[in-house]
C-alpha cells in the first residue's frame, strides 16, 4: 500500500520522515511518498487516487489545502468550517477531506502543560495555518481570542467568519496601533506568521512582535507555529521576557499523528514519529531553550 503527499514544490516536506517511521513502527506495509503536483494537474490526480485502491490515504499542503475541497466525495465538518484540508480518507462515500492541523496544534498545546480554555489568546496572522489554529482555539472554548495581521483586511475576513461559528465569542481583528495593548491583555500569543522562518538553511532573526512588545507574567504562554529554527526569534524574545514557550514541532508531530490515525484506525507511535523528526533535524542549530521549564514540564 502506499499512501501520498500532495504538494508542489513537495521536497522540501518532512512528512515523508513521520509517516514513513509511523508506519514501520506499527509494523504496516505502507510506503509514504511526496508528489509533486502542480494546481492544473491537482484535480486529475485526485481523481486518480480515488479509484487507485493501493493508495491507503493522503496529505495534502501548500498550495492545494483550499483548492483540492472542491475535487472531494464529502468534508468533516471541522475541514468545511476551517476553510481548507491536508487529510484525505477513504470511506464508502469516496474520498472525504480532513483537517489535522487544529488538532495537531491543540495536542502540542496540551503535551507542553498549557489548556487554552477560558485563556485570552492573540494570534498573529491570518492565512492557512492561522484559520486552522483560530478555529481550533475558538472550538476549545477559549475566553477571548484576538487576530492581528500584516494585512489587516485579511484578519477582518478571518474573525468575520469565526463569528458566526462562536457568537458568544466574540473574536476581533487588532489594528497595528493596538498590538501593544493586545500582547499585554493575552495569557497566550501564538506566532502563525511565516516570519522567523529559515530561509536558505539561516534562521532570519526576525520576529513579527518587537521584543519590546513581550512583558512577563505567570502563567503566561508564547507558542510559535515556525518549527525551523527550532527557536526562532519570536520564542526567543518571549522567553528573555520570562514567558513559557512552545515551538512548532510539535505541532507538525501531532498533525502526523492525527493523520496518521485517520487512515489506520490505530493510535499513532508518537514516540517513534517523533524520533524521526529529531533525527531528521539533527543537523539544525541546537535548541537554546530545550532546558527550560516550558520543556522540562513536559507530561
Ligand atoms: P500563509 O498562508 O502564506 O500565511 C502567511 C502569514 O504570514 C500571513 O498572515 C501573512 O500576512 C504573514 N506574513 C508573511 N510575511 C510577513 C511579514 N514579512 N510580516 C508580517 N506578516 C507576514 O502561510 P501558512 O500556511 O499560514 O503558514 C504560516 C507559518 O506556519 C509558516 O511558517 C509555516 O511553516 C507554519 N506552519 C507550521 C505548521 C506546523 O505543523 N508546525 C503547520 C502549518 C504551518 P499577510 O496576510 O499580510 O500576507
């Protein structure tokens, strides 16, 4: 059996790592492999996946989360409020799309010691990943949940919709001049920007908040989407400043996991997936922070 990613460009993904691991260490004779799939060519391979029955299931990620909802058998309910998919499943309906971003990044959350419920949460950004952690935090039950984004449109659009799904929530776009105010008022500030990200192996050292904007507090939590640097700028200023910090592997970990779980029916082998992607990344800078509490507390 094979089960496939969807991308294009597709090499640089490290899902092929997870999941290739996953599988051997459930003992499953399932070969994961990356294709690259450019947009024109996205609808007939799905449709070819659909009636290949040596295909066990599929990721899908950039640039095809949104656009591959429209080639599908069905959507669960969450991937049709989030606006996007990256898991595909069979089931006697066809091909049904998933979302396991959420997910993923609700486990990271509660692996790390940190439930967002009834916290106030300002998160900064608004595209792909963003709608999929905001609905996500919003479906837990967090008590205010906040959006700033470059592009302030953008963050309007976003909570607009979110609006509707959580009422009683209430979520609002930050303009820029407010963004002090917002950092100071959240117990958690997540970083679904792409900005801090390495670019060409170097890590940027760049932030979207000014280091200025961080001001400690107890209990309070920065959670960066960015997993490569392993620290990149946003945490790292967020810890000089006493906040407790969660990177964004762990995320991608347990997006894989749910995926994972999706297609077998079984309970991932987090431990070996997540032995995987430390080997892959061994050659990444050292995490400068792997011995704080945020780490240490780990359940
Ligand atoms: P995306 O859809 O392209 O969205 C990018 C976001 O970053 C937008 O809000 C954009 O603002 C903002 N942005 C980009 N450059 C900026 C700059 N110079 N200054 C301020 N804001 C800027 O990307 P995405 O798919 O949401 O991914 C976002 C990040 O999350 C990436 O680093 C990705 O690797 C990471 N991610 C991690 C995981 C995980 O498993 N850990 C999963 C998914 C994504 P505008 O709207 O103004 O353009």
């Amino acid at each position: 059996m094979r089960a496939v990613l969807l991308a294009h460009p597709a090499g640089h993904s490290l899902s092929p790592v997870l999941q290739n691991a996953a599988f051997e260490a459930a003992g499953l004779d399932v070969t994961y492999e990356a294709w690259d799939v450019p947009p024109e060519r996205l609808a007939a391979t799905v449709a070819a996946l659909r009636d290949d029955r040596s295909v066990l299931g599929a990721n899908v990620t950039v640039p095809h989360k949104r656009t591959v909802m429209a080639t599908l058998d069905g959507l669960d309910p969450d991937a049709r409020a989030i606006g996007a998919v990256n898991v595909l499943r069979r089931t006697e309906a066809g091909l049904v799309g998933g979302n396991s971003d959420g997910a993923g990044f609700l486990r990271s959350l509660a692996e790390a010691g940190l439930d967002p419920a009834g916290r106030s949460v300002l998160l900064v950004g608004a595209g792909g990943a963003a709608r999929a952690v905001g609905w996500s935090l919003a479906a837990r039950g967090v008590a205010s949940l906040s959006v700033a984004n470059r592009t302030f449109e953008t963050a309007e659009d976003l909570v607009a919709a979110w609006r509707q799904s959580f009422p009683k929530l209430r979520p609002r776009a930050v303009p820029t001049d407010e963004l002090g105010e917002a950092v100071a008022v959240s117990d958690v500030v997540v970083n679904a920007t792409s900005v801090g990200m390495e670019r060409g192996g170097v890590d940027p050292d760049e932030s979207p908040l000014p280091a200025s904007a961080w001001a400690g507090g107890p209990d309070r939590w920065a959670v960066d989407l960015v997993y490569r640097p392993r620290v990149p700028r946003f945490l790292r200023d967020a810890d000089a400043a006493g906040l407790r910090t969660i990177g964004g592997l762990g995320m991608l970990l347990h997006q894989g996991a749910v995926a994972f779980e999706a297609w077998t029916g079984r309970p991932a082998p987090v431990a070996e997936m997540r032995a995987a992607l430390h080997a892959a990344l061994a050659g990444d800078p050292p995490d400068a922070l792997r011995d704080r509490p945020s780490e240490r507390d780990r359940p």
